[in-house]
C-alpha cells in the first residue's frame, strides 16, 4: 500500500467507486459483455483498497452504493453494499495485512502476510449472508420458485412450441429451483470474487502499489480447515425446509465454490513440471459441463486439501507506513 496525500486517496476512491457503480449499473442492458463486467465489478474499490488503504476503498464502497440508488433502486443497492462493496473493501485491508514471521514461528527478518484462505473464507462468509438477505428481502420460497419456473417453460416454449410439460413436470421443475437457486447463486457469486481478488491484485502489483509478493495461487488457493466444518455444518442445514434450509444453501454455496476453486489449485500444482499438463487441466475443465460430477470430485479434494499459505517477504524498513499488523 502506498502513502497518499488525502485528495489522492479520495480522488481515487471516487473514481473507483465511481467505476464499480456504472459496471453495475451496466447489467440492466442485459448484453453478454454488460454481464461479464458486472462479475469483476468489485475490482476497482480493491485496487483502490489495495493501493491507497482503507479509507480509500470505503469512499469507493459509498460512492457505489449510492450511485446505484439513485440510478437504480434500493435492492440494487443493497446487493452492490453487501455482496461488492463489502468484500472489497475487507479484501482489500486483509491482504494488506502483515506481521513479523518470527511471530508466528517464521523467520526473523522477514515478513508473513495475511494469508489468501483467510481471505477466501471471509468472502465465502460475506456472500453467504448477502444473499440471505436479499433472499428474505424478495420473499425467495415455493412462491417464488414456481414463478421462475413458469417463466422458464413460456421462454422455452417460445423457443419451441412443441415442448410440453405436465402439472407435475411444472411442480417438479419449481421445486428443483427451489432447491438449486439459493446454491447455485452464492456459488457463482463467490468465483466471481475470488477472480476479481486476482485480478486486482495483478493490477496492483504492475502499478507498484502493493508491496505484498506475488501470490503462489496453485499453492496459496485453499480454504482454511475451520471452513470444513462450516461447510459441513451449513449442507446438513440446508435439508431443513423453509428459510432456514435456503440461508443454510446460500451458505454452503458460497463455501462450496471455494473448495472447488481449491481444488483446481491442486490440480495445478500437482501437474506442474509433467508431461501433457496443458491436456490434463484442459479435459478437466472442458469436462465441468458435462459431466457435473467432476465438479464434486474437486469440491471433495478442496476439502482434504484445506489449509493456510501464508507468503513471506524480507522487512522493508524503508516503508513502514505500507504495512500493518494483524
């Protein structure tokens, strides 16, 4: 983190904010590209976090929140406060985070970072929630579910005419989305963070704003073993009918995509120096549309990998106002 003069860091945070707002504000147009800003939309208040501290990533974070309330509305808002602004901003503080290594059994003149799982685990957490919230905000329930599930079969109709679908096959598909919606967006969600985190911290780091080292992602890619038990914890809950079963989903989503992720990283980091590496990760990736399974087996791999990287670099006495202790 650099030093910044306050019209800096409130210029910056500004513009950041600024950025993120209309990134969001975007996605009403509903083209593929609108969509696909939309899920790096936290990137600016990190870089603006991450390069000129906390402060700057909150204005960034109001900045968002209340231009996506006066262009938009408050769910908007309240979506783009929970689910980008906070994570950001909290991102981007940890992984400023470091501390002397020998104090936590490390070396002496040298530096541990806050590790990424740490990170990785929290954001898991703020998405979760978020979603819990804006779940019971718009009433998500059987309602609702059987209302998505109409509007699905009309557009598939639409497509084509002749598919046709019984009383039960429309009950069956809302239940199914009854079931699936509160997994599967947290989940999504939670990639879409983890990214934005990476490509953050690369654009940090070219501009010489960052002071963290370059992070090991096949190897620094975990969740944290507590995040197992929370996992667990959550997916037995999520049997459970009613809200309590969706906010127990929201949170097993959001964990359960960060165990896939770390899963990926193990599998980067075990075929590196083999023969065929490029094949082995491209037929692993390739295979996750069509035989869902794969995505469970590095879930499953994710799990028993848990555990905490944390990434060391020589004491710079020169910059003390760049680092912080946890």
């Amino acid at each position: 983190m650099n030093q910044a003069s306050t019209p800096q860091w409130i210029g910056f945070g500004a513009l950041a904010g600024a950025t993120t707002a209309l990134l969001c504000l975007g996605l009403s147009g509903g083209s593929m590209m609108a969509v696909l800003l939309f899920f790096i939309s936290p990137v600016p208040v990190m870089v603006a976090g991450l390069g000129f501290g906390l402060k700057a990533a909150l204005t960034g974070a109001f900045i968002a929140v209340a231009g996506t309330l006066a262009f938009a509305n408050g769910l908007v808002a309240i979506l783009v406060a929970l689910a980008i602004a906070a994570p950001a901003c909290a991102s981007s503080y940890w992984l400023n985070l470091a501390r002397p290594a020998e104090e936590i059994g490390g070396p002496q003149g040298r530096l541990a970072w806050y590790p990424l799982a740490d990170v990785l685990f929290a954001n898991a957490l703020f998405t979760g929630f978020a979603y819990v919230v804006l779940g019971a905000m718009i009433g998500f329930g059987p309602e609702l579910a059987a209302g998505l599930a109409s509007e699905l079969i009309a557009q598939l109709r639409q497509t084509n005419p002749e598919i046709v679908f019984t009383p039960e096959g429309e009950a069956s598909l809302a239940e199914f989305m009854a079931t699936v919606i509160p997994f599967v967006q947290p989940f999504f969600w939670m990639l879409a963070l983890t990214l934005s985190i990476y490509i953050a911290t690369a654009i940090a780091r070219r501009s010489n704003l960052v002071n963290r080292p370059r992070e090991d992602w096949p190897l620094a890619l975990r969740m944290p073993r507590i995040a197992s038990f929370a996992f667990m914890a959550a997916l037995v809950a999520s049997f459970v009918s009613g809200g309590i079963g969706h906010a127990a989903a929201s949170l097993a989503g959001a964990l359960g995509a960060g165990f896939t992720l770390a899963g990926f990283a193990m599998l980067h980091a075990r075929t590196r120096g083999m023969g065929g590496r490029a094949a082995i990760l491209l037929i692993a990736y390739l295979s996750i549309p069509f035989i869902g399974f794969t995505t469970l087996i590095f879930l499953i791999a994710g799990m028993f990998g848990a555990g905490r990287h944390v990434p060391l670099s020589p004491v710079q006495p020169t910059k003390p106002t760049q680092i912080q202790n946890d």
